[in-house]
C-alpha cells in the first residue's frame, strides 16, 4: 500500500512561517527564506512484555483510539529528556499501576500511528519487564483493561497494532520470553 510521505503535511516552515518550504531530499524539506531544514524522522515509543510466573503474558484493552477495544501490550511514546527503559516504566506505572524492576531489550520494529488524522511515523521499541506484585496490576490511563493471556494461547491477529501483532508473532516465533 502506497500512501503520501509524511512530509507532504507540513507546507510552512516550522522556524519562520514561511509557505516556501520545500522538498530537500526524502528526508528533509527546506524553507528559501530562511534556510531551516527540517528532518521528518519517527517518534520512539515502547512495549512491555510482562509475563508472570505462570508464563502468562500481561494484556490490556485500548481505551482510546486508534484501534479502541483491541488488544494492545501497555507501553507508549517516549518523553523528551527520557530513555526508552524510563519510558516503558513510566508508561507501565501508569497503565497498570506496577512497578518495573529490570528491563530488558528485546527488538524494535517501525510502525505508523494515526492520531488526531496526522499519521505519526514510529520506532516500537519492545522490552522484557520485571515488575513488582504482578497480580496487583489495574486498568488506568490508556488500558481500560487488564488480563493474563498463558503464552501458548496468544493471537497476534487479535492484536489491533501492526506493530504488535507483528512483535507478538516475533516472540512466539523466536521463543524470546521462555526464562
């Protein structure tokens, strides 16, 4: 599927205003007047893979579009100023109300998000997740609920994000959550 590059939505020069700007390169655009360039590059964001001791994987239910009422793994946008480990803590802290003890790397994997009708570029960045008292998780912020899935019986089509139903089907696949 072909779809217009992201750049195609900005048409004034975020510096000076300026309605001349223009196509740089694929990446960039440029204003004539002032010479700003601009760079469209992906935002970060992160997934938490919580499994518990009954190798059972930490779900929620969005809250909020898009994809309401699909399933989804807590996580979200990175914060200026804050690394991707701080950034699914927090965003594991405020979906469930745990608290992540240990992250660990697992991989990323580009995406697109459409919010407010803007298409936003991303780099999911999945992580395995410690946490404190996993039976004690609660629904807040963009989870309207939480359950426990036993790995072996996962869907990653019944995942309303590409991007994790594609890291779903990665974890399974590669066996990336056994220890």
């Amino acid at each position: 599927m072909k779809t217009e590059h992201p750049l195609a939505q900005f048409h004034f020069c975020p510096k000076c205003g300026s309605s001349r700007f223009i196509v740089n390169n694929i990446k960039s655009k440029r204003c004539e007047d002032c010479g700003f360039v601009y760079y469209f590059n992906p935002s970060a964001a992160t997934v938490a893979v919580i499994i518990n001791e009954k190798h059972e994987l930490l779900v929620c239910t969005r809250a909020k579009e898009p994809a309401k009422g699909t399933l989804d793994l807590p996580g979200g946008f990175t914060d200026c100023f804050e690394s991707s480990e701080e950034g699914v803590t927090r965003e594991v802290s405020e979906e469930t109300g745990l608290t992540v003890t240990r992250t660990r790397y697992l991989f990323s994997l580009p995406n697109t998000y459409l919010y407010s009708g803007f298409l936003v570029h991303t780099v999911d960045h999945f992580f395995r997740c410690d946490t404190n008292a996993p039976e004690k998780a609660n629904a807040a912020d963009d989870a309207a609920s939480l359950q426990w899935i036993p790995l072996s019986d996962l869907k990653p089509e019944e995942f309303g994000l590409q991007s994790i139903r594609e890291g779903i089907s990665r974890i399974l696949r590669e066996k990336l959550v056994t220890d």
